[in-house]
C-alpha cells in the first residue's frame, strides 16, 4: 500500500498520566510499522504546527502518531502567565513516561514499537523517559531540542538517538554536541544548514521531517512479538 493510499484512523484521545488527564490526537496508519510520540518544546501544545507538519509525514510512510498535551488546560494558563512549567523538566517527564504506560493498553498501538519525537525543553523530557522505559522505547529523535537539560539520565539511554539542530543555532549546537558526548546509546548529530532554532527557514522543516521519518522507519520495526 503506497502512502497516497493509506488510510488514516484520527481519534482525540484522554491520556491518563498520573493524577492528570491530558488531551491528545491518535493518528493510526493501516499496517502501522510503530508508533511515535511527540513532546512539544517549551510553550507549546499538542496543536503545534510543526510537529503536526512532521507527524503528517511520519504517517505517510506508515507511521502512527500521538501528539498530546503534556499541560493540562489549567496549568497551560499559568504557564502562558509564569512561564514556570514549560522548564519544569521532572513534571513533563514523569508525564512521558506515565503515557508509556498508558499506550500499552491501547489495543490499537500496544504491539507497536515506539518512538519518541522531542523538540526544544520536550526533548529533555523525551530522553529522560527513554531513559526510564527502556524496555518501551526504540528510538528518539529531538528536533533543536535541550538534552542537555536530561544531562543526568544520558548515560543510562539505551535507544539510538537521532539529534537534529539549526546550522545557524550556535548554542544548541554546543549543547547537543556534549549530549552526543554523554550518551552510550548510538547517536548522531544531524545539522540542518541555514536553519535557526524554530527551523522556519524555507525547506528546513521538510528536512526534518524527513530525517525523522527515515530514523523511525529504521529502528521501529513492526508489531512487537
């Protein structure tokens, strides 16, 4: 089946992370190869158009997806007004790992592989689950993201970690470069050339979601046995 033939199952979703519900988008492609899951960057949320950008390319080659909130609607208010909760690292990745675990009684993705997506401050939250599930998680990909901010649990990530920064975002650079230094795991550090940290620069974006896309396709291999 070509990607232009796929079918698409979209449901909105209620993931119970903890003491907290958040909100989510499932996107399951038929004969899903594995499943990824994205944690937005700092100040952002499910709706982010970036990541909706790229997980429409990772379901096309057959792909599932879930972007959620790692906020929920009353906590998305005050960070909007603190700015406290975006870089309140051990919360959002509590959250990530507590919707490991919920995916595994989803029937519909629970044989899946998974993989994680992380951009910005949701990159660090990203590998500190990586870190926690090893045995759930198959691979990572960070998209201008901090790892430095999970520096603590980069030894202990087994998955192959695929590290995506701007050509033109100088200090990221630096920090993904030491991540990639800390880590055991294999890893790889994709610059992406006259981009800057957003990655709004004409063609840029479209890289990453390629790349995204061919390191998930390599390392999520089907329906767990």
């Amino acid at each position: 089946m070509t990607s232009e033939q796929r079918i698409v199952q979209s449901s909105e979703v209620t993931v119970q992370a903890g003491e907290v519900t958040l909100d989510g988008n499932l996107m399951v492609p038929g004969g899903s190869q594995g499943i990824v899951v994205f944690a937005h960057g700092s100040g952002s949320s499910r709706f982010s158009s970036r990541n909706r950008y790229v997980a429409g390319v990772l379901n096309s080659g057959g792909l599932a997806t879930l972007l959620f909130d790692l906020l929920t609607a009353e906590e998305h208010v005050i960070d909007v007004q603190t700015r406290e909760l975006r870089f309140d690292i051990d919360l959002l990745s509590r959250r990530m790992v507590a919707t490991l675990d919920w995916l595994g009684g989803e029937t519909a993705v629970n044989q899946l592989p998974i993989g994680l997506f992380g951009a910005s401050t949701g990159a660090a939250a990203a590998l500190n689950a990586a870190a926690e599930r090893p045995d759930r998680v198959a691979a990572v990909v960070s998209r201008g993201g901090r790892p430095d901010l999970a520096m603590a649990a980069l030894p202990k990530v087994q998955s192959p970690t695929l590290l995506i920064v701007g050509g033109l975002d100088f200090q990221v650079i630096g920090m993904n470069r030491a991540a990639e230094a800390a880590l055991k795991a294999p890893c790889h550090v994709e610059i992406v050339e006259s981009a800057t940290h957003l990655f709004e620069e004409p063609g840029t974006l479209e890289q990453v979601a390629a790349l995204a896309r061919d390191w998930f396709l390599k390392h999520l291999r089907g329906p767990v046995q």
